[in-house]
C-alpha cells in the first residue's frame, strides 16, 4: 500500500540504505544544491524590478514582494523523505510554479465538467469581455495552458506587448523581449507571456466564482495535509466583483510581485499527490486524465504541456529521464516528478545552471 504522510508537519524519513538506495549519491545531490545557490540576491525586489528587462512603467511592482531565505530542498521516494536542506518549511515567492498551480485547478473544474472540452472557446463560459472578437474570441483553454493563446489585450496595467519576443529555455525570438510582434491566429505560436496566464486566472476566477486561493486551499492543500503557512495573491489592482463580492485575481506568478508564497514540504505533498496519480490516501484529488493531458507536449514546443515543463527528447535536462515533468519558476524553483524512478523533488533557490547536476546525482542514487 503506498505511503502518505500525515498533516504537517509528519513524515516518515527513511535512511536511504535502509532502502537499498546510494547514500553517498544521495547527500552529494544534497549538497550540490545547497553548494550552488541562484545568483539573485536575497532581496527579491532588484530583480523582480530589473531582470525582466522592462523599462519603466511596465516593469512596476504590483503584487507583494519578500526576501527569500537559502537554498532548500526535499527529495522523496516511496512517498518518504530521503533527503532534506535548509529550512523547508518557509514560505517564500515560487515565482512560474504558481501557473503550473493553476493548471491543476483548471484540472479540478475539468473532473467536474466547469469546463466541458479543453478545446471548446473559452467565451462560451467566461463572457466578460476578455474573449471577444476580432482576435480572442478564437482563443480555447487549451490554448490559455499550452501558452499558445495570442491574446491581445491590456490586463491589470500590463499589456501583452510586455512578454512578446520573449526569451526562454534558449528558444529564439523575432526582436528584443517588448517589441511588436505580428500575431498569429491562436493556437499558432508558443510564447511565454504572464500577461496571459494572469487572463487564464482571471477566466478561472470567473469560472469558480470563489477566490482561487480558497479553492486551492479546500480542494487540494487541506485534503493533502498541507502546512497553513502559504499565501497565495495576485496585484493591488487586480480586483474584480464577483457575485457583489470584490475579489482579487491571484496571478500565475511573481513576474510584478505577487504570486504563491509557499515551503519546499508543502511542494513535496503537491508532488507526491501527482506522484501518485491524482490521489492522497483514499480521497482523489485530480483525474489521471487531467494529469496525462498536463503531460502531453505541446506541437509548437514538445518541452512544455499544460503549464507544466516536460523532458521530452531530454531536451530541457539531459540527466533526467524523459518522463519527468516540472513545475518550474525563475530564481531556481522546481518541483521534479519522475514516476518511472518514484521521485518527487524540490528544488528552491538553486543557480538554474546546476539542476541538471542535481538530477544526474538523485538518479544515480537510485539506479
């Protein structure tokens, strides 16, 4: 029977000898990470401000901002740690881990038929005027989570000139990050853009009519025993009335500021959970359909699915295996699910440089 840790702060350590397991490669992974710490500093207002490459007023600060604490980290196997650094339970900024996030609560409405076809327009459930003709009113979910969308528009002060030509995983862009970029019909072009995801966050606040961070709490941290120390929050200026109720829309990210503030334990219980397929003990949590289409690459760039990153061709980390997939965010966050080694692992704070040698070290210790 699989083992699942009790709430927070239980769970079973298990010496990786015990196991079978590497110790030595185990610790070495360990210490690698604390040994390679991401070059931002620990004030994460310089680079939220300046390493984005927006000039003045695009790259104002909307969202809530902390400093961050050292590297830390849990890695998992069997469903019990084998390995731990630093401080994991501080709650610190996970900056594009929150979209892989929303993916899961876009998953959550899917099992329940919210959302009927990832490929039905999403103007049929969400009219409120982000999704209408000429362009967006061509725009599906899928689209929105595959980050092929193209939407045009100007959301909480950001428009989504501000992402166009950008920069990422080293793929090539027309012009510099911020300038104009003819738009191709939606579903034609993969570009990284948070203006976008923030419209996806939006039109499933719009869909649950319940803040986000309430669903995410009842319907995923609570049932997996997670800490009640994160936080999840969009921008000053990204209420909206729901309901006759004013809501903020949380963002998919910590590009403004903002974000999930979250700890490396809970991370390794949302890991564990898709380890697992969907399920926590007895309760399921999301469909193994959801998290298969999740997985599945998208056309215009096999390395990413459903807001989550993918190894396929062991493009993005070539020491890992292909079937790992990532929730992944700037400064060196990542969450690692393997499910052919039986690894969930996370990474934060760590020189994104030094991840696949890391991953080389825990898949060593279990080879």
């Amino acid at each position: 029977m699989s083992y699942f840790p009790p709430a927070d702060p239980a769970w079973d350590r298990i010496d990786p000898a015990a196991a079978g397991l590497d110790v030595g490669a185990f610790a070495a992974a360990a210490r690698h990470a604390i040994e390679h710490e991401t070059p931002w500093p620990r004030d994460l207002a310089i680079p939220i401000a300046g390493d984005f490459g927006e000039a003045p007023p695009w790259n104002e600060t909307l969202g809530p901002v902390r400093p961050r604490g050292g590297p830390s980290g849990v890695i998992v196997r069997g469903g019990r740690v084998v390995a731990e650094w630093g401080d994991t339970s501080r709650a610190d900024l996970t900056f594009s881990v929150a979209k892989s996030y929303l993916s899961i609560l876009a998953g959550i409405a899917w099992d329940r038929g919210m959302i009927g076809d990832v490929d039905e327009l999403v103007r049929r459930t969400v009219d409120d005027g982000g999704f209408d003709p000429p362009h967006n009113d061509a725009i599906t979910w899928r689209h929105l989570l595959q980050q092929t969308s193209e939407w045009e528009g100007t959301l909480w002060d950001k428009p989504d000139l501000i992402d166009r030509n950008r920069t990422v995983a080293g793929r090539p862009t027309e012009g510099e990050k911020g300038t104009h970029r003819k738009l191709r019909a939606p579903g034609g072009f993969w570009e990284y853009n948070d203006v976008r995801v923030n419209r996806l966050s939006l039109a499933l606040l719009r869909l649950w009519r319940r803040p986000l961070p309430d669903v995410f709490r009842d319907e995923v941290m609570d049932p997996i025993g997670a800490s009640h120390g994160w936080e999840w929050h969009g921008y000053r200026n990204s209420y909206v009335e729901i309901d006759g109720r004013r809501v903020q829309s949380v963002s998919g990210g910590s590009h403004w500021g903002g974000g999930v503030f979250i700890g490396a334990a809970d991370q390794a219980r949302i890991g564990l959970m898709l380890l697992r397929g969907g399920v926590w003990g007895t309760r399921r949590i999301l469909s193994e359909g959801w998290i298969a289409l999740m997985r599945e690459p998208c056309p215009l760039y096999p390395n990413y699915g459903a807001l989550w990153w993918l190894n396929t061709g062991r493009g993005l980390y070539p020491s890992a295996p292909e079937g790992s997939y990532y929730a992944r965010g700037a400064g060196g966050n990542i969450t690692w699910i393997d499910p052919g080694l039986d690894i969930a692992a996370v990474l934060r704070w760590v020189d994104p440089a030094a991840a696949d040698g890391f991953m080389r070290l825990v898949v060593s210790a279990v080879s």
